[in-house]
C-alpha cells in the first residue's frame, strides 16, 4: 500500500468515528429531553380533609352556658353533672328539622371548612345562640356568641358560607319584645383572618 492510499484508509476510519459519536450523543441528548418532557406534572394532595356533617356533631365546642368545654357526641354534649340543660346543634326546626350547620371554604386552602350553632340551655332557660367555625381534623377556628353583639335571647335564621365568609343571620329582641320572641333581624359575616375569627358587617334590616 502507497503512503497516500494509507492516508485516504486512515481519514476515512476517522470520518466513521467521528460521525457514529455524533450521533450517538444526539440520541442521547434527545433520550434525555424525552424523558424529561414524559413526565407528567404531579399536584400536591391537600393537607387536611374537607369537614363533614359528622365531624361537626363530633366537634369541640367551648364553654358555653355554664358547661364545661368538651366534645359532641352525635351533636349533643354529654352531661355534666352538677350542670344541669344541654349544649346541642341546633336545628331548624324541632324533632327533625335539619341542623344549623354549613360548609365552604374559609380558609383559603380550597378544601371545605364547617359551621355550626349552637343551642344552650342551663336548668331549662334557653340561652342566646352561638356560631363556631371549624376546619379539618376538629380544629376549632373560633366562634361567636350573637348576644355580644345584639345583647338579647339571639336565635339564628340562616347560616351559609361562600367567598371564605360564613354569612349568619339572626333574631333578637326590641323594645317591648318578649325574650321568647324576639322581632329585630340582623345579619353579620365572621371571618377567618389567618389567625382568629373576625365579626364584620353587623347590621339590622328591618
């Protein structure tokens, strides 16, 4: 073999290698941003659980018309001994009306938080209502008793939640009325504020 012929063998076994490296890198880099863009996207599970109408006749609930903190059971406090009255989810609408309870978000998670009220009685006097909010795993977010605000016998008429606000609203008494049957209606908002239940948008409307 000539010393050109032996150059020509030599560039065209270089020419071969260089051109299976080439393309072996190419199938790789592609390889490679295949598997990446294969993968799909993954979206978080959330934290807590959306509240249930169980969960809420199983709630905690505070101290409330000289009861003693403690937790539902079937929507009703257990007696207290020497406590005499109850401390129940109220209904609307006495044996089998529906309870006065209602879920929406209000915590800005996008999972379903709850609401409930309260009837209280000690030793057979009804006392003013009260509304509780709660988020998953029994998390009491906090609540408010309606005679802070109206400083009558309060019995609420509707509760719903919608735009992260619980809307309430209630009865309570006048001038002249009786504290069985109270005539005034009110409406207010609670909110949640990231730390404590704020009472806004109080107000009469009749």
């Amino acid at each position: 073999m000539t010393r050109n012929a032996s150059r020509l063998a030599l560039t065209a076994v270089a020419a071969v290698m260089l051109t299976a490296g080439c393309t072996s890198q190419a199938g790789s880099t592609a390889a490679q941003h295949s598997s990446t863009t294969a993968a799909a996207p993954t979206t978080a599970a959330p934290s807590v659980a959306a509240v249930k109408l169980a969960d809420l006749l199983s709630a905690p609930v505070p101290e409330l018309c000289e009861h003693e903190p403690g937790n539902l059971v079937n929507g009703q406090l257990p007696n207290q001994d020497p406590h005499r009255g109850q401390v129940r989810v109220a209904r609307n609408g006495y044996p089998d009306g529906d309870y006065w309870v209602a879920f929406g978000d209000l915590t800005g998670d996008g999972v379903d938080d709850g609401a409930l009220v309260t009837e209280c009685s000690a030793g057979g006097v009804p006392w003013p209502a009260t509304v509780q909010l709660y988020t998953g795993g029994h998390r009491r977010l906090g609540g408010v008793d309606l005679s802070d605000l109206t400083h009558g016998r309060e019995v609420v008429t509707g509760l719903s939640i919608a735009h992260g606000i619980a809307h309430v609203s209630w009865l309570t008494q006048g001038p002249g009325d009786g504290e069985c049957c109270g005539t005034v209606h009110m409406t207010g908002d609670l909110r949640w504020d990231g730390s404590r239940v704020v009472t806004e948008n109080v107000q009469r409307i009749n």
